[in-house]
C-alpha cells in the first residue's frame, strides 16, 4: 500500500466523484469532503477524522445524527413498507401535529422538498388571487425554483424592484414576475406594495433571512400592510419551522402569516417538506372544491411517504419536551458569545450575526441589516476561517452554524478551542 494511499484513503473515491459527477460533487460540500457515519452532534469522514458537526446535513438533524428514537421509528416502519402512493396513518399524525403546532396552519399539503413547498406556496397564492406577481426580498432563499432564484445572490445587485436572475437556463420572462425589495426596509417594501397592489399575489419572506434578523417590528408591519391590501403574506419556514420554537419563526416572533413552508426538521432528516395555511387557500389544492381552472394540480411520488412521517413525528416528539429550545438557545447563545469575545480580544472586525440556533460571522465592521451589508464582509477571509476549522475538526457550511439539541459540554469546548487556535493563525 502506498503512502499516499494511508495518508488519504478517500482519494480514490474523490477521483471516481470526478467522473461521475459534475464538479466532483453533489452541487453541496467541496468534492473533496466525503462523509462517511453521523451520531449525534459529531459526523465522520471516510478517512475516519472525527468533527463537530455544524452542518446537520444542511439543518434537519436538529436532534442530532442516528437519534435512537428516530431511528427505531423507521426501523419499525421499513419492514411494513417505504411508500404507497396514497394516505398512510402517519403522515396524517404529522399533518395534524403540523396544524396543531403551527399558528397559520389549517391544513398541510406534503410535497419532497422545500423547493416544491416554496414553488407551491407561491402557485396557491396565484391561484387564490388570480394575479401572477410575487414580492420577494433579496438575498430571501426560497429553493431552486425559477422564480426563488431571482435576486438570491446577485453578485452586482440591480435597482430595486426589478430582479437578477441567480443561474443559467430561466426565461427572462421569469424576471416580469417577480418583484424584489430589500430585506428589513418596510418603507420601500409599503411603496412598492401601493404601486403594485393589484397585480400582486402575494409576498413570500424568510422571517429570519438567511442570518439576518428581522428588524423589531418589520414582520409586523408586512403583516398588517399585506392585511390592509388583501395580499396573502407567505413565510418560508423550512428553515426556521420547528428550529427557533415549536410553532416556527411565527410563534418566535409573534406574527402569522396566511401561509408557510415547512421541511429540514419536520421530516426526521428524511425527505419530507410541507406547505401549510389557511383553509380557504389550501382548498385550491382540493379537487373536488375546485373548478378546472382554480385547481392546483399537484402529486408526488413520495409525498408524504410512511418512512419519512414517523421519522418527523419522532422528531416532533422529542422537541415538544420540556427543556428541548431552551438547551439548544444555552447552547447558541454561549456559543455566540464566545466567538465574539475571541474576535474582539484578537481585534478583528467582524460581526457575529443570527439568532443561537442558526448564526455565524461576518468579516466587516459594519452592520448587517439587509443582504447587501452582507456583501461588505471579507469572504476570503471567512472561507480561510472555514478551512481552518475543518482542519480542526469543526464541520460547517460556508455561511451559517446549525446548533442542535445533541451538541454536548465537550462539542462546545472543542468548538471554541478550535476558534481560539483559528483566529490566532489569522492573526499571524
């Protein structure tokens, strides 16, 4: 065996990703991450290096990796079959634990993905309100839609409301229905909702953008100007559903929407997402309440699919418990303040952004309100931050650190050990 082969046993499986895949990889991680088992708040690669896991598989391991009761739900299930194409008594539990933990939510339409919640979400507003234009805000994630990827992350923003395409291969027509404001400025957003009031279907935000917090009173104020002009106001919550309360970014900040999209935690870390809300919009989804052309036609293969619903109710169960957010808010919030504290006492400028489920750094000394402050940060140096860590066994994204319910005293310990040794290597 040659040396190089001990020294990087995934480099045979990195060469043959190579030439499978596009770019060496799956669109996510770089090629060379190759990620082998996962337990609790730690994963492992192929060569066996060991890591704090901040990734959480992009967030929906929120009660940790292989999480025992997770597991022996789908183990329970997989033997009596992984999907059938029709109703199965656990994914109406989990729609009926949807609608009772979800203030805007009558009722739940099962979908795979959060790209299909969000692009659904946005068709049953179209639909109820017989108009085609959607506001959006930017740097607002809301899959990989043609119409989510307008103004997600323009390299040179454009004059607001008119969007910039984010990726190769959407009409141009795609642009004429879009709208985009900017996040956390209710003023432009008022204006353009006066200007445009009666061709729009609706608007559809991150209550929680990315890592950007909602400015007080923000989400409030879109709330009660879609109310005032009969727009319905949608949430993208497949981030946030389950992560910042039990009852999502609606409960956390006080302010329902008409609907929401759910995924990540709702499915157990399977694929499950969700759109939920008002009856009187859902029905669209309904075709006997419907005539032909108020119908929304959708099904999916694996909508709602047994395996992926206990794995959810699992989940759901585990955090309805007393204490569940308040550990995982201990957590992030002593893990905010640390990173802080370092960078301060190193004499970096950089901004510690988010709430303590979901937050990470910006290399700037500005402060960041909307997506275009985002693009005053150093990313060169964030990406060399980044690299750093990994090499010390912290494993996360390029842009946010996911904390869950399964990070222990000594994944904390490691986390700001590694931060200390970091920061000092980017000081030299």
């Amino acid at each position: 065996m040659s040396v190089q082969t001990v020294l990087d046993p995934t480099r045979d499986l990195v060469e043959q990703a190579k030439r499978v895949l596009p770019g060496g990889s799956f669109g996510n991680m770089p090629a060379e991450v190759v990620l082998k088992e996962g337990k609790g708040g730690r994963i492992w690669d192929e060569a066996g290096r060991e890591y704090v896991d901040f990734l959480l598989g992009s967030g929906p391991m929120f009660v940790g990796h292989a999480h025992p009761e997770v597991t022996a739900a789908v183990q329970e299930q997989v033997p009596l079959g992984t999907t059938f194409f029709g109703n199965n008594r656990h994914g109406i539990a989990l729609a009926e634990a949807i609608c009772d933990a979800v203030p805007c939510a009558d009722q739940v339409r099962f979908v795979c993905s959060g790209t299909e919640a969000d692009l659904y979400a946005m068709r049953a507003v179209r639909a109820f309100k017989k108009r085609d234009k959607i506001l959006k805000f930017e740097g607002g994630y809301h899959g990989m839609s043609d119409y989510a990827l307008m103004s997600l992350a323009p390299k040179r923003p454009g004059n607001f409301p008119r969007p910039t395409p984010d990726s190769a291969g959407i009409p141009k027509s795609v642009q004429d229905e879009m709208l985009v404001a900017a996040f956390n400025d209710i003023d432009m957003v008022e204006s353009l909702i006066e200007e445009q009031k009666n061709d729009l279907a609706g608007v559809i935000v991150e209550p929680f953008q990315r890592l950007i917090p909602p400015k007080p009173g923000f989400l409030q104020a879109l709330r009660d100007i879609t109310k005032k002009h009969d727009i319905p106001l949608i949430f993208d919550e497949v981030v946030t559903g389950f992560r910042f309360a039990y009852g999502g970014a609606q409960e956390y900040y006080g302010v329902t929407p008409d609907l929401c999209s759910l995924g990540k935690i709702v499915g157990g870390g399977f694929a499950l997402a969700a759109i939920a809300g008002r009856a009187d919009i859902m029905k669209h989804f309904d075709r006997l309440a419907m005539t032909d052309e108020d119908f929304i036609f959708q099904v999916g293969t694996l909508s709602g699919n047994p395996v992926a619903a206990v794995a959810g109710l699992a989940t759901l169960e585990i955090l309805k418990r007393p204490g569940a957010y308040e550990q995982v808010f201990a957590t992030g919030r002593e893990l905010m303040q640390a990173l802080d504290a370092l960078l301060k006492k190193a004499g970096i400028p950089a901004q510690v952004i988010g709430e303590p489920p979901l937050f990470d750094v910006v290399f700037t000394d500005q402060p960041i309100k909307d997506y275009r402050d985002t693009l005053k940060g150093d990313k060169a140096l964030a990406t060399r931050f980044n690299q750093l860590l990994r090499a010390r066994g912290i494993m996360k994204g390029e842009s946010k650190y996911y904390v869950s319910l399964a990070h222990t005293r000594a994944d904390i310990d490691h986390t700001i050990a590694a931060w200390a040794e970091s920061i000092a290597e980017l000081t030299r």
